[in-house]
C-alpha cells in the first residue's frame, strides 16, 4: 500500500491520503492505501489464467471481460484504517457476477481491538501463483488475536504492502 507520509520527489515527506473512504469518521487516526492498481493487474492475471485452464470453452466467449470487472469491483471495495479502538477492515457493498444489482455483495466491516492482537506479521510476496508463470506480487498481513479469540488475516485477504 502507498503509506499516508510518503517521500515526494524532492526527498520530502508527504502526509497524503489517496483512499477517501474514511475522511469524515472521526475515530480514524490513520489510513493505509492499497496498492489497487497492483492488485487488479495480479488476480486479473491469475483469474484469467485459471478461467483459460478450468474452463477452455467459455473462455472463448464473455467471461474474460468480466473478469477484470469483478476483480476491480472487489479490489476498489477493500479499505483499511487504524481507529482509536483498533484496526479497522472494511469491504463496501460492490457489484459482483455480471454487475446486476442483484448479484451485489453487501458492506462488512471488521474491527479488531488492540487489546486483543497478541502478534502481527507481514508475509512478503515470493514464488509465483497459478502454474509458475504469474509471480506473486502481494504482501499479506496476519493478525493474532488473544487466545480464544482466533487469528484473524483480515477476512483471509490479501492485503498488499501494508507495512
């Protein structure tokens, strides 16, 4: 994800905020931005790889040109922030299958207390996925919650370069 302060091209550093999302909570103390370019490119790439391997025939016809839609949707839906309670993962209501309104996936909104992390790390993208021949270009975040609690990886997501 682009941070929040990164450096500009004068080697100065920059608090901008790309992601909108949540601009008006005021429980927000800090956004990260994902990378939803980077992210749209790699499962597009491995979707279609998939679609073109499962299913050969109707590769042929108009699920291609679906499948950048439903990546982007999901990818663009996708929004993470600090708040003063915890870590805060959001993925908006956002169109799936063939873009109908009856296809939409609803709004979930997942927030882990601080008081329940125990431990938290960063997998950094290594090897290739589907077939050796789309290298692996995103991060994941892993968070341990207290005992009882479970380990959460934000919704079992990818989330890119949120270090």
């Amino acid at each position: 994800a682009q941070r929040t302060s990164e450096i500009c091209d004068h080697g100065q550093m920059a608090d901008q905020q790309l992601d909108k999302y949540f601009q008006n909570d005021p429980d927000i103390l800090k956004v990260f931005d994902f990378e939803y370019d980077k992210i749209i490119k790699f499962k597009s790439k491995v979707a279609h790889m998939e679609l073109g391997i499962c299913l050969p025939i109707t590769a042929l016809f108009c699920l291609p040109c679906l499948v950048k839609k439903n990546v982007t949707w999901e990818a663009r839906a996708m929004h993470v922030a600090l708040t003063v309670d915890g870590i805060r993962y959001v993925v908006d209501k956002h169109k799936t299958g063939c873009g109908s309104s009856c296809t939409d996936v609803g709004k979930t909104v997942t927030t882990i207390p601080y008081s329940n992390i125990t431990d938290c790390y960063v997998v950094e993208p290594a090897g290739t996925a589907c077939c050796c021949c789309i290298r692996n270009v995103l991060a994941t975040v892993y968070i341990h919650t207290a005992p009882g609690r479970g380990t959460s990886s934000i919704g079992s997501r990818r989330l890119p370069d949120l270090v």
